[in-house]
C-alpha cells in the first residue's frame, strides 16, 4: 500500500475489530494516502434532505430521533440464504452489519455519541448472531436516538430494504416522520402537516446512494477536499458500535 501510493475507498464492515480498524486508518495516514470508507447510507437523499431541514431551521433544533426497521429476511430455516449466506455465520449480525449504517447516519444528523444503552437477542436459532436490539444514544448535544431494529420480524412495504423503516425527527419547532416508500412530511408546531418535496427514485440500492458515495469519492479526489467518511472520522463509528455490544453485555450505561 505504501509503496504504490493508490487512494483507498473501502467497503464496510472496515474491520472485524475496532482494533484492526485502528491498524487499518493509521496505516493507510502512514502511506500517506487518501482513505475512505464507503459508508452510503448517510448519501440516500431522504437523509441530505433531513440534514438540510436541520441546517435550515425550519422546525428548529432536532430533540430525539426515532428509527424502526423490520427487514424480515430473517425468518425461518433458510434465513438470508436468498441474498447475504454469509450472514448466518457472523458472530455479531445486527449492529455489526446493519447498526454501524444507523450509528453514522445518525452522527451525521445529530453529531457526536456520548452515551450509549443496549438491548440485544438472538430471535431465529439457526443464525449465530444477534437479529434484534433497542439502541439509545445520547449525542453531545443533548438530542437522543432510539433504533428499534429487528431482521426477523416483517414490515408490510413493497421493499423493505429501500429506506429500511420509518422514521420521525421531533424538533423544538415541530417534527418530521419518513415512511417505508421514502414520503417525507413535515409539520411546525400548530400548523398542519405538509409533504415534502425533494428529489429520490426506487433504484439500484437505497436511491441509488452507491453510485452518490461514489462520486463523493472521486470529487474529493479531484477538489482535494476532505471525504465526510475518512477513516479517522469513521472510527467514531466504530468506537459506537463497540460501545453499543459492551452495554448490551454488561446491562450498563457506557459513555464514550
């Protein structure tokens, strides 16, 4: 790596520690090399939107964030067979594979974690990781997150896969919810609620954020500006989701 000099985007998981990770970042920062990971969730266009209404004001500071997934793909005896096998072997499953996805959206719309409660089980016996948990994450800001996530459970949707649930945002001025067919509606404290309008369509993954991660990728290759998901940034990630597993081993609060 080090002699060849080629800028890095890397899928995740980054690591199966958050060790490794470490190791990976500080060898990449070592090589001299330009390093990201490819975290696409944060580039669906339902979440650029919600960081735009935030950064706009238009319902205030954001208060408490609230995600519900319900995948249901991890049913029955051929759980994950028809698309991701290699699921049933992981170790840790939900927050490993698909948390980290909400540990950096969220950070990227409500900023830092600082503290961190979990709990976590495994619904369906022939997995060897965890399908369900309830996340709380308390951000430095005073704003808290719950993801209610469960793989083994269904949600009645076309495609559960494309926003991944249902969300709503309350915020000192109002709140915004997100449904499972990415309708966004906003509502100011005493007015009625109205749709909002912004750009999306049921392609490839997640409204295609690959192909936006991707180009965020090569555009900061060529303005020289910093990637949103650069390894060191991404460890923060990390750090959450190693704090997550220890809350829900120990039955404690963690803080980071």
């Amino acid at each position: 790596m080090g002699t060849r000099g080629i800028n890095i985007v890397c899928q995740k998981p980054l690591a199966p520690t958050l060790e490794a990770g470490e190791r990976i970042v500080a060898a990449a920062r070592s090589a001299g090399i330009r390093f990201m990971v490819h975290e696409n969730f944060r580039w669906q266009p339902w979440y650029r939107k919600i960081r735009e209404i935030r950064e706009s004001g238009e319902i205030g500071e954001f208060t408490h964030l609230y995600m519900r997934t319900r995948t249901g793909d991890g049913w029955g005896e051929r759980a994950y067979l028809d698309r991701q096998p290699f699921f049933r072997d992981y170790p840790r499953l939900l927050i490993f594979e698909t948390g980290v996805h909400f540990v950096d959206t969220f950070r990227f719309l409500l900023g830092e974690v600082v503290e961190v409660f979990a709990h976590l089980r495994q619904l369906n016996p022939v997995i060897k990781g965890e399908d369900t948990g309830q996340i709380f994450l308390r951000f430095a800001s005073g704003a808290t997150a719950i993801w209610d996530a469960n793989r083994y459970n269904e949600v009645v949707s076309p495609s559960p896969r494309y926003t991944f649930g249902e969300l709503r945002v309350d915020a000192m001025g109002g709140h915004l919810t997100l449904d499972t067919e990415s309708n966004m509606k906003l509502k100011k404290l005493g007015d009625p609620e109205q749709t909002v309008d912004y750009v999306r369509q049921d392609v490839n993954f997640g409204s295609d954020c690959v192909y936006a991660t991707q180009r965020h990728f090569v555009e900061c290759l060529l303005s020289g500006a910093e990637f949103e998901s650069n390894g060191e940034d991404y460890l923060k990630t990390l750090r959450v989701v190693e704090a997550i597993y220890q809350a829900a081993a120990t039955g404690s609060v963690v803080k980071l």
